[in-house]
C-alpha cells in the first residue's frame, strides 16, 4: 500500500496543510500558516493527540450521562476532531459546526471525509454572525473553539457575543470554550470576568504550569447555569496522559481579581503565542 502523502492547499485563511502520522495508519496533523489546528485518526476517532481537545473532551464526557446523544454546537471547525469524538461516544448525537473557512471546509471533506449518519452538519460562516441566527434553547453543549491563526478572534470573547451564546442554550446546557494566554493572564482574566457576568458557575481545566505562569497554554472554560460535576471532571483531567487541575469558586473568584468583563468596543484578540509557541514550521 502507498504510503499517504502530505496535502497542501490555499484556503481561505492561509495556507493549510495535512500531514500523515507516520506512527498511526490513517491519522492526519491539520495546520494552517504553521499553526496546529486539528487532528484526527479516522480509524479512531477517540483518539486525541492534542492536551486541550482531551480537555475538551473529558468536559463533553460529564456534561451528562454516559452515551446520552446531545444536541451540539461547535463554534471553528477545523479537520472536525471534537464532532467526530463525539459521534463516537455519543451515538444519535445532533451537531452542527460552523467554521469560517469555506475552503478549508471542502478540504477536509475531501481528504477527511466524516462517516455515513454521523449527524454532523457543517455550515461554513462566521461564528457570531451564525449564531445570532440560530435559534434559541436549541443546544445542550456549545464548543467554541474558533481561532484565526493562534490568538481567539475579538468578536468571540465580549459580553456581547457571551450573551448571544447563553441564548442558544437550554437552560441546563453547558458552554465550553478553549482559550490561551500566559503571565500575567490579562485576557484570560478579562475572560472569566466576561463569561461571569453572563453565567452562574465557572471553571477552568489548565496544566498547573500553565496558572502558575510558567508558561503560555491552552486553557478550557466551562461556564452554565447549573451546577456542573467539577469533581468528576477533576478526577478525570487528573489522570489523563496529560494531567490537568479544576479551577473553580474561590480560587477562580481569586485568579480573576479585579478584572472587568468586556465590551465590543473594548474587545481585543488573544494575544500572540510568544516565539510562535505553537507554530510547528
């Protein structure tokens, strides 16, 4: 059989590429201007390569029971790595993905393919925009993972576009965002502060280095209305390849401080990896 070989194409917002795995038979590295974005193995799809999908992924695991199909929302779309996972486990789960980049869209639809009766629809638009149309109380989990480059658009991190969120979702549904900041953590601050003024529980899921300020990461939030299982979700992250710790009530009220949530007006982009962190050449 002929070893597979890299893909490069223009997309709508850079360059992406797909490079096989050369240890996994069929799985593929996603990126776009160098930038990790996704990856996938299409034999496996529970397989997750990258520390923060894990993360994400173990928060859509206590959202609810077991294999209970959701309806899901995901915000950036990249190779479809979180929505596969989750047609995995969760078997008649409902998703939809709206992912900016019509190009990068139909690329992964050619190389990637998702399976027959996946569930998954894919809508190729901006995030905002598209979700100021959806309707309302229509989704159990929204997953917004959406960055241009490596820093989170502005447009996604106001009270605005939380609001607009919030209204999406049922009254027990659960928002889980993936972010990235280092010290002194003035956007992922400004975060907390802005999903706080909008959502009644909080947490963060990070590698204890990373809150520490030793180093520039991703760091996933969970924001609802209701009490969500932050034990389950500690003793799950804890053990994982990649280990994590939960960050909630006090001790997220005190990493946040004094920050303010923010405006459309005053909203600004993640800030830039420093070094290129995540750039991989």
């Amino acid at each position: 059989m002929d070893e597979p070989l890299p893909v490069l194409r223009q997309v709508d917002h850079g360059t992406a590429k797909l490079l096989p795995d050369v240890d996994r038979a069929r799985a593929w590295l996603l990126t776009v201007d160098g930038a990790p974005q996704s990856y996938v193995d299409l034999d496996d799809p529970t397989h997750l390569e990258f520390e923060y999908a894990r993360r994400l992924a173990h928060a859509v695991d206590c959202a609810a029971p077991e294999g209970e199909p959701l309806d899901v929302l995901h915000l950036g779309g990249g190779a479809l790595t979180l929505p596969r996972y989750v047609a995995a486990t969760r078997p008649g789960a409902r998703q939809r993905v709206v992912e900016a980049d019509r190009g990068l869209v139909e690329l992964v639809e050619e190389v990637l393919p998702l399976p027959a009766g996946s569930g998954v629809t894919v809508h190729p638009a901006d995030a905002r925009a598209w979700l100021a149309g959806a309707p309302a109380r229509s989704a159990d989990l929204l997953i917004a993972d959406v960055f241009g480059g490596s820093r989170v658009p502005a447009h996604l991190t106001s009270v605005d576009y939380a609001r607009v969120a919030e209204r999406v979702l049922r009254p027990d549904g659960v928002y889980l965002a993936n972010l990235a900041d280092g010290a002194p953590f003035g956007f992922l601050r400004s975060q907390l502060a802005t999903f706080a003024s909008v959502f009644t529980e909080l947490a963060l899921v990070a590698e204890p280095g990373v809150l520490r300020g030793r180093r520039y990461g991703n760091v996933v939030l969970v924001a609802s209305h209701r009490p969500f299982d932050t034990a389950r979700l500690a003793r799950r992250v804890a053990a994982d390849a990649f280990p994590a710790r939960v960050t909630d009530g006090a001790a997220l009220a005190a990493f946040t401080g004094d920050a303010v949530p923010v405006r459309d007006e005053d909203a600004v982009p993640s800030p830039e990896p420093p070094g290129g962190a995540f750039g991989i050449g």
